[in-house]
C-alpha cells in the first residue's frame, strides 16, 4: 500500500504511451502503403491526380493531421519527439 499510488502513476502512463504509440504506427502503415491514382486531366497529356480519388486522399489527409497534431501535444515526451521527426 505504501507505493500504490506511484505504481497506479507509472502504469497509467505506460498505458498512454502504449495508446499514443499505436496511433502513430497505425498513421504510419496508413501513409505507407497509400496509392495514389495519376490520369490524364481534362484530356490534355498533363498528368495529375484522379479527381475521385482526391477528395479521399484529403479526407485521409486531414484526419491524419488532426491525429498528429493530438500526438504532438501529448504530454509523454518520448512520442512527441518521434511525431516531430515525422512533420
């Protein structure tokens, strides 16, 4: 009884950082095998992104943002460095 509460601490805190370090592997794998579709635009020989494609691409793209973002202002330290080397 007499260190229940810093094991309690200690335990909470690898927890998040178990938490916040699953969210950062997932964003990664995500990024990592993510395909991105090129055609010709407007039927010129430009080539650009497929319009259908793109509004997912920055529906994805703004949730991995916010996803980071949150990661980033996480107070366990040894993640935030990780998520910073990332931006």
């Amino acid at each position: 009884m007499r260190y229940r509460a810093a094991i309690e601490s200690v335990c909470a805190s690898a927890q998040k950082e178990a938490e916040v370090e699953a969210k950062l592997v997932a964003v990664r794998d995500e990024w990592s095998f993510r395909a991105f579709t090129v055609g010709s635009v407007n039927s010129r020989q430009v080539q650009g992104l497929v319009s259908a494609d793109t509004a997912q691409l920055l529906s994805s793209l703004d949730e991995a943002q916010t996803t980071l973002s949150a990661l980033q202002g996480s107070r366990y330290g040894q993640l935030r460095r990780a998520v910073c080397r990332g931006c």
